[in-house]
C-alpha cells in the first residue's frame, strides 16, 4: 500500500520527529516518532480538531478501489474526503505542505475526479 510506504520512509528520516496517523482502524505501529489516532468517519474532522494542529506536511494517502463503486460514490471518497479534509488541517497549519497520493488504482482510470490547483484555491490555501 502506498500510505505503509511513505510511513516507512518519513520513520526512516531524522529531519522528522513526529508522525500523527489519522486512522479508520488500528494500524497496529509502535514507534516512538508515532502518534495514532482513530477516526471512524473524517468527515467530521474539523478546525477544532487539536490533534491537526503543528502539522510541518501532510501525506494524505487514504485510497480505495474503483470497483462496485458508483462514479458519484468514488468521487465522493476520493475527490470530495480529500478537499474535506485538507481544508481544516491547511488552516490550522499555515505555510504546511499538504501532498494527496492518490492510490494506484486511481492513476489508469479515466473516470476519477482530479484534485486541482482550482480546488486549492477554493480552500483558499493556495
């Protein structure tokens, strides 16, 4: 999965000291840079959230498959939790570098919805 790879490389960095996990399930990590947290629905995050804040970058890798998925709902668990979610964290985090990986299923399909520099903006975070 993409998400365990960029978790390893950023465990493997010295320049980084902490690494916040926000989960839909128990990653099951132990590692003293790891701070995990379970969020059953990241909808509901929002600018109150404390444990958004003092965040340098944010890898958001959180992807599914296209398979037996409406076009409308695939959108809506790509394209619309990935705005959802930038946009609390990129105000509680001014000057952060906010990086959206999309899974690898997502790069051959021809019906996805891009995460544009127009959608950054609407955030007004660009």
């Amino acid at each position: 999965m993409v998400g365990e790879g960029v978790l390893h490389e950023c465990l493997s960095d010295p320049r980084i000291a902490t690494i916040t996990l926000l989960n839909r399930r128990n990653a099951g990590i132990v590692h003293p840079k790891v701070r995990e947290v379970l969020v059953s629905d990241l909808f509901t995050l929002t600018e109150d959230e404390p444990v958004l804040q003092f965040a340098d970058a944010c890898f958001y890798c959180i992807g599914v498959t296209p398979v037996r998925k409406s076009e409308e709902e695939y959108a809506l668990l790509t394209h619309d939790s990935t705005l959802k979610i930038a946009g609390p964290v990129l105000a509680l985090n001014n000057g952060m570098t906010f990086i959206y990986i999309p899974p690898k299923e997502l790069m051959n399909q021809k019906k996805e919805r891009i995460i544009t520099s127009f959608d950054m903006v609407k955030l007004s975070v660009w």
